[in-house]
C-alpha cells in the first residue's frame, strides 16, 4: 500500500478533514527555508512550517546536541526531588534573555500546555493570596492560545470550539487592538469586561502580542501599556502568550519589548527548539515564584507533567539559543521582516488586497471582496494558497466571522528566521502571481 494511502486508512491529522487528506504533500527533507517532497519538489517555507522553524530546516548541530545529550542522558524525572543538568541551565538562560522581572520557568512540553499550566498557575496565584473567586480569565476575539480544553476556551475563533462544546466557562472574549480599524487603542474593551464580570472574579487577561494564527494582528503603539495599567488598577495577572511572537519572531527576543511592558506570567514554546523537538514552558514573576517556593506542604504546586523539563529537549533548547547568538537571528528578523513588509506593501495596489500588516518576521496580508468598503473576503484565501502551492510557496490563511469582528481571509507569513534576500523577494512574487491568478 502506498504511503499516502496508508495516511489515508490510518493517521488522524491536526484540524482533520478527510478532503484535506485527497493529494496531501508528503515532505521528505528540509534545507534553510526550503522543503522537499517525495517527488523531489521544492518550496518555500512561507510560515516556517508552524510559525515554529526559525533557525531553519536541516541544522545539523541541533541533531547532533540532541544525540549528544541522548548518548548521555535521554531522559530523566525532573519531578520535585530531581533535576538535571540541561533543564537547570536552560532555565537560567531563558530568564537571562527574557524580562527582568521574572524569575521562574516551569516547563511543557508545547504551547497548549504551557497556557493550561498559566492559568493554573493563576488560579494557584490568588488561591494562595486568599482570593480564590479570581478565576475568570479575559481573552480576545481572533486569539488563539491552542485547543487543549481550556486553552481552546480561551481562544477566540470559534470554529474550534463547533464541535467540542461546551466551553470550560470563565472565559470572556473582547475586541482586540485593531489599528487599521480603529483610532482607539480598545484596551478600554479589556477593563469593561473586568468591570463587568467583576476585578474580585477575574484572575488574568491573556493576550499574544500580536495575535498570528488569528489573522497576523498587531496592536497600536499604546494598547499593551494601557492594558499593563488596566491590570495592575484591578489586581488582574497579565499573561503574554508569546508561543508565536517570543525568540525573535517580532525582532525582538519577546514581542512586549516592543512596548516596554513586562507581564507577570509568559508562555512560550515553538521558536525555543526551532521544532527541533517538543519544548515549551511558562516564567513566572518574581511575586509569583515567590508564592510557590513559599508554599506550606499541604499547598504545594500539586501541577506536574512527565516530560516536564526533558534533559534532550532542553539540550537542543541550549543549542538553538547558541544559534540565535551567534548568527544574530534576532537583529535579522527584523530586518527581513522590514524586507517583507516592504515587498508586501506593493500588493495594495491589486483589488483583492484590503490591508497588509505586521510586525518583525511575521506578515498578514488580507484579502477583500470590495476594497473600498473593505468587504472580506471569504473563500479567496483557500484559491490563492492552492496556487502559492503550485508555484511553490507553502503557507496558510486564516480569516471569517470571528464574534462581531469578521476579517477576510488572511494570509499568514512567517519564515525561517534565516530566510535569504532573494527568497523573500520570491515569497512575494508567488503571491503576487498567486493573488492574480485566484481572482482571474
């Protein structure tokens, strides 16, 4: 039986459609931010893979740290008692490059997880505090923080939540920043929740800072200091989920820089292996890491996961931050993306092309039905990836009717972060081509 149809008879994928599954593209090999199928075809890695390969396919020094450390010590217990080396000395680098008021790393095994563990670790927070009614967590409409049962409550696309209903209750969505929509920053839509619900009922706000599998949503230059203030006036946890946008994706380490905001509670996961393996993790204020060293027994962190700080995935952890360091990939994001952003803003001139947005390495262009009522489009999307794909360039869109807040069908893009000049002038030529061809 050949290799797709045995896909077919047996392997459920992620998102899974059996019409998806009809011709799939079975990839075979990796080179920078070039993939290879089974027939020798090459592509693009538009969205490097899942906004997660940012040192690039094929590195071979992050095989070679994973066998090192597997030779040595491929796994062990990290549960309280035990540690290892890798975990222990990853930590401390993490909180070395991330923001300097915090202090803990607890870590997962992948994003999903991490925002799971967050919000325990909130409820565990006020808990400890005398305030176990703060359990309410505020999200945004187009975010999306995994689909793990409450991370999939938390976010705000609704498709995931069709056939998986009833959401875990305590979760409440609100309009996010939108600055090619709005003159306001709406983090007013944050502290009207809050006061809605009430500050004695609400834990955290959530929010990535810029929303990517939601449509690629920057925020306004002011929104995240008003939401700091809005939380610190109520006494509400600020969670950045910054699995997408933290290790340089933005040209910055963690996308908050941006604005000078520090959260008290971080979730982070893809670009910290480059998807070499499963890695992912949460830091912790100062204040709350205090809480937990400070527990009396019977209050411990009764939170625990097996492969919770791997000594493999954490060696390739190391081997990838040495990566970053010494090629510069975060200084390069930025510039690339200023390269991409640029090349991008030439497709404003087609029809279909209602906004083209961004911020460091990732990009959104968003397709209209009407460009002067800026009517989304919806279906567009699906057209102009299947002809990116011919022309080989791989991505993906994302868009619809999200609460009262549609936005058309956005192509996302988010390389390697070691992407060449030329290929991101050729990401932009396949879609350009692309775009033309899908409204012809």
């Amino acid at each position: 039986m050949s290799l797709i149809r045995l896909d077919q008879s047996h392997l459920i994928h992620p998102v899974h459609s059996a019409a998806d599954q009809a011709a799939p593209i079975v990839f075979t090999e990796g080179k920078g931010a070039v993939l290879r199928d089974i027939d020798g075809k090459e592509y693009l890695d538009g969205l490097a893979c899942l906004w997660n390969v940012h040192a690039g396919h094929g590195r071979r020094e992050l095989a070679e740290a994973a066998a090192v450390q597997m030779r040595r010590l491929a796994y062990a217990t990290a549960y309280a008692g035990f540690t290892n080396e890798p975990a222990v000395r990853l930590a401390d680098r993490l909180l070395r490059l991330a923001y300097p008021n915090l202090s803990g790393v607890y870590f997962t095994t992948g994003g999903a997880e991490a925002n799971e563990t967050a919000f325990k670790v909130a409820r565990y927070f006020w808990r400890r505090q005398g305030r176990p009614s703060k359990t309410k967590v505020i999200a945004r409409w187009h975010a999306y923080h995994g689909v793990t049962l409450a991370a999939m409550s938390a976010t705000g696309i609704p498709a995931f939540h069709q056939m998986f209903q009833p959401v875990v209750p305590g979760f409440i969505h609100v309009t996010p920043s939108y600055p090619y929509r709005h003159s306001g920053s709406m983090a007013e839509a944050v502290e009207d929740a809050i006061r809605r619900e009430g500050p004695d009922t609400v834990g955290a706000v959530i929010a990535e800072p810029v929303i990517g599998a939601g449509g690629v949503i920057p925020p306004t230059p002011d929104y995240f200091p008003k939401v700091r203030e809005i939380c610190d006036r109520n006494q509400v946890l600020l969670i950045a989920d910054e699995i997408i946008t933290g290790f340089g994706r933005t040209g910055k380490w963690f996308g908050l820089e941006h604005w000078n905001v520090r959260p008290d509670i971080v979730t982070f996961a893809k670009g910290v292996t480059s998807a070499y393996l499963p890695l992912g993790g949460v830091m912790v204020s100062r204040e709350i890491h205090q809480t937990i060293q400070e527990a009396p027994p019977a209050e411990r962190f009764m939170h625990a996961a097996t492969y919770s700080g791997h000594p493999t995935c954490c060696a390739v952890g190391l081997a990838n931050l040495d990566i970053f360091e010494t090629e510069g990939l975060v200084d390069r994001a930025r510039m690339m993306g200023d390269r991409l952003l640029a090349g991008l803003g030439s497709l404003r001139d087609l029809p279909q092309v209602g906004d083209v947005r961004g911020l460091g390495l990732m990009a959104g262009v968003e397709l209209v039905e009407d460009k002067r009522a800026k009517t989304p489009a919806i279906g567009l999307g699906a057209r102009v990836i299947a002809e990116a794909r011919s022309r080989g360039l791989i991505t993906r869109i994302r868009g619809g009717q999200t609460g009262d807040h549609p936005i058309g069908d956005t192509i996302c893009l988010a390389p390697p972060l070691i992407v060449t000049n030329d290929q991101v002038d050729r990401i932009v030529e396949i879609l350009e081509d692309s775009i033309r061809a899908a409204a012809a």
